[in-house]
C-alpha cells in the first residue's frame, strides 16, 4: 500500500542536519512516486510566496501525486503571504506541499505559514537540537525507548565518550 501524504507540511528548527536529512528523503520519495516530473523544487531566488503560489494554482500534466518542495522559508516576510494563503486555501487534493526553514536566531518560518498549514490540515515538525546539558536525560529516554536502561550516570558517560551530535548517540545505543 503507498504511503498517504498530507496537503502541506512543515519542517523548522535549528537542526539544520536533520532538516537537511528530511528535505533529502522527502525528494527521494517523490521521485519514487511521481518520477522526475511529479516533483517541484523552490531553494534560493525561486522560493518566493508568490512564485510557490503561482505554481499551487498553474495546471500541471503530472500523473498521480504531485510534490512541491519549498526551501528557505526562514527567510520569508508575514506580509508576503497573502496570495500563498489563498492557493494553500484550495490546494489540490493530489498536492502535497513541503516548506522547510533552516532557523537561527531572528529566521523564523512566519506564523501565517504555520497558521495556513494548520488551516489545511497539514503537519508542523520541529527540529531541535538539544542543548548539551540536556543530553544526558535525551539519551536516558532515547534509551528507554529502544528497550535499553541506563542510569543517568551511564547516559552522561556516553555522551562524554560520543561527543554531542544526537545521530551518532543514537547509533551507539
């Protein structure tokens, strides 16, 4: 059975890697389901609200699902997105839209955005990384998860002897 998709999604935060990972994953996915021509992709001067929602309302040949993968909201305006609320309003059914944000600091995906996804029944994932202090307590419920126990002193242990990039913790467990 394919897997079922939502109409919007977005994934923000300020793990940059992982963001990456999942705007990787998603592509090869869409390849996989709508080939070469089922996908859009928006990053640099072309993700612009107005260009994403021009092409949410162009007609398009694709067969099947059609994926548009947006890159770099973190850098978009609220009052730029009057006319992308619109198109997201009347999104095709067969549409899934993707927006991701590399965040930092005052870069933000902006409210409206989270708001429209909502509005749409969409999806809103945030990346974070943990700060390092906090570790210790990730990796005891990472843990506790993978069926494994380890006490809070274990935990601190491992993230002394694997450094602090939350992947590698979870390939050491």
């Amino acid at each position: 059975m394919p897997p079922s998709f939502k109409s919007a999604y977005l994934i923000h935060g300020d793990d940059h890697g992982r963001i990456a990972q999942r705007r990787a994953k998603l592509r090869e996915l869409a390849e996989s389901q709508s080939g070469a021509h089922g996908f859009e992709l928006f990053e640099g001067d072309t993700a612009t609200p107005d260009t994403v929602a021009a092409a949410l309302n162009a007609m398009t040949f694709a067969m099947g699902r059609r994926f548009i993968i947006v890159d770099g909201v973190e850098r978009w305006k609220e009052k730029e997105l009057d006319a992308l609320e619109a198109a997201m309003a009347q999104i095709d059914p067969e549409t899934t839209i993707s927006f991701f944000a590399r965040e930092d600091g005052r870069s933000k995906a902006p409210k409206r955005l989270h708001d429209a996804i909502k509005r749409v029944g969409g999806e809103i994932s945030v990346q974070e990384n943990i700060k390092p202090w906090e570790l210790p307590k990730w990796v005891t419920q990472q843990a506790r998860a993978c069926g494994l126990g380890l006490t809070p002193e274990a935990a601190r242990a491992l993230v002394n002897q694997v450094g602090e990039r939350q992947e590698r913790l979870l390939r050491e467990l």
